[in-house]
C-alpha cells in the first residue's frame, strides 16, 4: 500500500516526493550505487553500440535527449519566474548515478534515460506544502503563473522545432519542388544507360526542349517517337554535357511507337532560403505538422488501430505507434540518404509530436495539469480560491498509464517484429 500511494503520488506530483534520501518516503530504500553504475555503463554501452551501427541514429537520440533536457529547463525556468519553489531537476529516472545541490535544488541523472523531472513543490493536493513554503507552492500562484510554467515545456518543444527548421532551411535547404529534373533511377539496358546517363545527373533539355519538370520530360520523351535519335543535355557535378540517344519503343505500350528513354526522376531537391522567406515556409510547415500530428495522435491511441496493427501484416505502417527503437532505425535510413539536415527535420517533427502530445487534458500529461489549473480558476468566484481533488482523478489516470503502457509495448513489438 505504501508503495502504491508513493507511486500515486509522484506520478499526481510529476516527481519524486516524501522526505527519503532522494526525494521518496523512508521505506523506499535507495538502490545500491553498484546497480546504479551497473546501469548506467549498460546505457553508455547502448549508445557507442548505436553510434557504431548508424551515426545517424546516435545524432538523433542525442538531439532527443538535449530536447528533454530543454523541455525540462523550460519547466524550471518559468517556475523561477514564478516564484515558485523547485527542489529537483533529473535527467533519467531510475537509481541515482549522479547529483549535486546548489541553492536548494538538487541537480542529477538517473540510470535510465526514458525521460526528465523537474519537481516543483504543491502541485496540488497530493503533493503536501512543508511549513513556510506555503507562499511558494505551485498551488499557491495565480492562474496565469500555474498556466505558463506548465505549458512551458510544451512551447518549448515548439521553439526547438522552429529553431531547427529555420536552420536546416537558411544553411541546408527545404526540401520543395524546383525547376531541375534529377535522375534518381536508371533501367538496366535502356537506352538511358547505353547513352551514359548515371544517378544525379540532372537532365536540362532533350532534343533542344528546356526540361524543368517530371511531366515536361514525360510529354517530350512521348512525342518523339520510337528509334528516333535525340540529344540529351544533362549537367553532372556543375559540368555540362551533350548525349545522344536512341530511343526504344516503350515496353509498357508495346506497339504504341512511343519512345522510351529508361529513367527514373524527380524533381524535388533542397533549395535554401533567406531568413524571411524561411521562417513564412517554417511557420507554414509547422501549422500543416500540426494538423497532421493532431490527425496522428487520434488514429494511434484508438485501441481498434493497435489491434489491427497487431493482427493484420497488411495494416497501414503509416497508422502505427512506434518507439525510440523504430525512429532511430528511420532516423539512421533517411541519415544515410539525405545525410544531417534529414535528421535534424525528424527531431523537429517528433518535438512537434511530443509538445503537442504532452498537451493532452489528461494525467500525467502537462495538458492534465493544465487542465485542473483552468478548472481551478473557473470554479474560483469572490474571492474564494477552489482547489481540486486530485485523488478522485486517480482512477482516470490509470487508465492513461494503462493505454500509454500498451502503446509502448505494442509499438516495441512491432518495432522488433516488423521494422519499417
């Protein structure tokens, strides 16, 4: 029972609470520092195995963990602002591997890195106010502080989504249509190969024709007919050059005498922007995020979709919940194709994700809290300041471990099972 309510009330409190040697009651013994260093040299040795794989994947998990941290910061900052009275700040859960104290505020990480904790005092009835803090509690502040400092991690998912975007599209680029047609693919024995067109060529015109688009090279290629000789001007590494071609009949429409050259191209490329111009695009790119992720968080939490994602091979991937383990692997593919901007525009979406997420009005989520702040001032009248009864939300909120707990498990599964 003790252990219960310990867990009840941390998870109410968004941190660790009683007056043990870390922050948990006195008959929670701290773990031995051997299971604390043992765990974390298991965690090291993760990440050097993971950098060792794909690079890739490790830049992401570190960007991911350098946003929890700034979620966090987030948190602690505006309660200063707020006057309000922190006592933790934890990187990690789990057993201490390291911390120090300045101020009143304990700083350290924990062995497992699934996570982040600021612990402000009087979150709410739970969470009980030591004699004389009484005026510093998160409880005691006004509606517009209580708001701000808990909604602060979620903006601040939202500036790091900004900051990166504007980044990648002012030094690296947007990825967006432009008037180059590149070559990504070219068919064994075609008359594309034979003439000595490669990958990334880009193709400019074709029998005196100027090419800026898919379709432009497809109505050209079209109209010329089948064994008629071409010229196909192309540029590769900034080098301009004349090749000519036979071209054959298309294989697809056998008999239609419609010329086929037996290329595979697109033309979608990174073009960078000024910083006016990037930050319309990034505010744009961030609302349409938005409108996905909203889209995205109701098709994964619906029961009836893990099931079928379960149950079904053919299920739509697109639909399904993931994990750490599937976006690295995601992450570290679109590594290896689009290199470190690809990467950095994956953790900004997944902090749109997550700040979104996290705003849901439910406990434990910040929104949860949220949530009770506002309710808290719409019941308060005259003077009269109503605070909640956090407990009777209990019962809802194991329902939302519940259904976050199956999302993992689920999502780790199909992970494991059926990668992307």
């Amino acid at each position: 029972m003790t252990l219960y309510r310990s867990f009840r009330d941390e998870m109410m409190a968004g941190g660790a609470v009683g007056d043990g040697p870390d922050g948990s009651s006195p008959e929670r013994q701290e773990p031995k520092r051997s299971v604390a260093v043992t765990s974390g040299i298991v965690i090291f040795g993760l990440l050097v195995w993971l950098g060792v794989t794909n690079v890739w994947s490790l830049v992401l998990v570190v960007g991911l963990l350098v946003s929890v941290f700034l979620h966090e910061v987030g948190h602690f900052v505006t309660a200063g602002w707020a006057g309000m009275k922190r006592t933790q700040f934890f990187m990690g859960f789990g057993p201490k591997l390291w911390s120090m104290t300045r101020n009143g505020v304990e700083y350290g990480v924990r062995a497992l890195p699934l996570g982040a904790f600021v612990r402000i005092v009087g979150m709410n009835n739970l969470d009980p106010v030591e004699p004389g803090d009484e005026n510093v509690a998160y409880s005691s502040k006004p509606y517009r502080w209580r708001l701000l400092v808990i909604t602060a991690g979620s903006m601040m998912h939202m500036i790091i989504a900004i900051l990166i975007m504007m980044f990648v599209y002012t030094s690296g680029g947007r990825y967006q249509e432009t008037n180059e047609v590149k070559v990504f693919a070219v068919t064994e024995g075609s008359p594309a190969e034979r003439a000595g067109i490669e990958l990334g060529d880009h193709i400019t015109t074709i029998g005196g024709r100027s090419i800026d688009s898919v379709d432009e090279l497809s109505e050209t290629i079209g109209g010329i007919g089948a064994g008629e000789r071409v010229t196909v001007e192309i540029v590769r590494d900034g080098v301009a050059s004349a090749l000519d071609v036979t071209l054959i009949e298309r294989p697809s429409e056998p008999g239609s005498g419609l010329g086929y050259l037996g290329v595979g191209t697109d033309n979608w490329d990174r073009s960078e922007l000024g910083i006016v111009d990037g930050f319309s695009h990034v505010m744009g790119d961030l609302w349409t995020g938005m409108g996905r992720t909203f889209s995205g968080i109701g098709t994964v939490v619906n029961p009836a979709n893990q099931w079928e994602q379960l149950t079904n091979d053919e299920a739509d991937p697109s639909k399904r919940p993931t994990t750490v383990v599937g976006v690295t692997k995601v992450a570290g593919e679109i590594g290896d194709r689009d290199g470190f901007y690809g990467v950095m525009e994956v953790l900004a979406s997944i902090n749109v994700f997550v700040g979104l997420f996290n705003l849901l009005p439910l406990l434990p989520f910040d929104g949860g809290h949220a949530a009770i702040a506002t309710y808290e001032r719409i019941r308060s009248r005259k003077g009269r300041e109503y605070r909640a009864d956090v407990e009777k939300m209990w019962p809802a909120t194991v329902v939302v471990v519940t259904l976050l707990m199956f999302l993992t498990f689920t999502g780790l599964y199909l992970d494991l099972t059926r990668p992307f």
